[in-house]
C-alpha cells in the first residue's frame, strides 16, 4: 500500500509528503494513563512468559493426542496430500463480522477450528475434545502511519520495507458432543458463535506478547527438522469470494468430510449471526 501510495503527489504542493488525517485520542489523566500503561505492561509479560513456556513445551515434549487430524507417523512429511477447495461469500463473512461485533480474521478462523471438530467427532465420536493445535500465520508487521519507500528503506526505520509473518501456537477450542439426530440446533448455533470469540480471543491475546519473535524462530527450526504437518488450511480473498484451500495428509484424512464439515460450521455461523 505504501508502494501505492508513493505514486500520489499533493494536489497542493507536491513538492510534500502526502499526509493524512489523525485519530482522535481522548485525552486523559496522567493518573490514568499510568495506570492504563502498567496494565497493558503487566498482561504483556504474563502473555509472553505463557508464551514461551506453552511453545517450548509443545516443539519438545508435548504432544497433542492422536486424532482424525493427526495420524503420530514421523514420515507424514513425505506422504501425499489431497488438495480441496471451499469458496464463501465474502459479504457474508462481513455481515457476519459486523453483526457478532468481531473482526473477519475471527469469523474464519472460528469457522475453521469448528469445521475440524465436527469433523473429529464424526470420523471419531469421542475425540472431539481431544487436544489439537494449530500454526496460525500472523502479520507482525505494525504501522502506525504512512511512511514513503524512501523511509521505509532506512536502516533505523521504524517501518521497515516488506511484511512481516510468524507462526504461534494456537489451542483450538474443545467440542462439547452434539448430535444433528437430536436436532439440536440451537446448541449448535451457540456453539459456533463460541469458537468464533473464542478464536477472537485468542488471537488478540498472541498479539500482545512478545513472544513471537521467539517462538517464530523456534518453530521454523522444529518444521524444518520434523517436516509437515497432516493437515494444512490457507485462506486468501479475491473478487469478492473467500477461498478456502485444504491440504490434508491423504489416505488419512477424508477430505471430502473434512470440506463438508466445514461448510456445516459456515452454515451454522451464519445461522447464529442471523438469529
């Protein structure tokens, strides 16, 4: 955007940088503002001291239980994989944003986290509480203003050119045993608006620690001597579609139950934000 951006020249002068309009900020107390600095201050060190302790453990010694989602064989990075696709509607992913109050990252990661455990608990009835986690890809890269390519490519910049990308550790919220038998929708419907704060909230919670960094590394380094993954889910917007690509370790997973479950979880999201 900024590489956009720099295309621009100010109508008025365009010798100048282009600027742009601030925020607002509510002015407040110097009491406040300490108090609100120290609470940002401390949640950060507790997040981050949790963060290193739950990414260590996971890369050397705990594992997560053995699934319809993870088969325990140390060669999967060598099997095959099936590839599918899913394609939603990117207006309903917004509508659905704006009406649960959550941003369109949780609405999809929501519904992927509930599409893996519908899945787990028809291939497996029982293991739907079963321990999972998952590599989310977060962009760490943080702007706060508009900065020029000219700016961006100084060595002590705080903006430094390109994006910036690491992986975390994320729990994926447990399921408590549903049977579509027993209609019981409207469990089902609170459910998925339950993954999706959840997801919300423990993406928000990643993004405060300071830990990333550290872990990225770490994991790099783990996926580089230990391989793949038996299942891996990408997720990119175009023209108005989300598209979903699943990559599941083949002969293993079902992909066609993988993809159907998670068009059930997107149905009974979209449900939930209507009702």
């Amino acid at each position: 955007m900024a590489a956009l951006l720099s295309c621009f020249m100010r109508s008025d002068d365009p010798s100048l940088p282009l600027t742009f309009p601030k925020n607002r900020i509510r002015r407040s107390s110097a009491a406040d503002g300490r108090a609100a600095f120290l609470s940002r201050a401390l949640t950060s060190v507790i997040n981050t001291a949790s963060d290193l302790w739950f990414s260590f453990s996971k890369t050397n010694f705990s594992e997560d239980d053995l699934s319809p989602l993870r088969s325990g064989d140390p060669a999967v990075g060598s099997r095959p994989i099936s590839v599918v696709t899913l394609t939603f509607s990117l207006d309903d992913v917004k509508a659905m944003k704006d009406h649960l109050g959550v941003t369109v990252n949780d609405v999809i990661t929501g519904t992927i986290f509930l599409g893996t455990r519908l899945y787990m608990q028809e291939k497996d009835p029982g293991s739907e509480d079963a321990e999972i986690t998952g590599l989310v890809l977060m962009n760490t890269r943080m702007l706060r203003s508009y900065n020029s390519i000219k700016e961006m490519g100084k060595l002590k910049t705080t903006s430094p050119w390109g994006n910036n990308f690491a992986f975390v550790h994320v729990t994926v919220p447990k399921l408590t045993a549903i049977s579509d038998e027993n209609n019981d929708q409207s469990r089902m419907r609170q459910c998925a608006l339950e993954f999706v704060r959840a997801a919300g909230a423990i993406i928000k919670k990643k993004r405060v620690s300071l830990a990333i960094p550290v872990t990225a590394k770490l994991l790099e380094l783990y996926r580089k001597m230990k391989g793949h993954e038996d299942l891996s889910i990408s997720v990119i917007s175009y023209m108005g579609q989300l598209r979903v690509s699943v990559g599941a370790e083949k002969g293993f997973i079902d992909h066609d139950k993988l993809k159907s479950s998670i068009q059930m979880a997107f149905h009974h999201l979209r449900n939930s934000a209507c009702h």
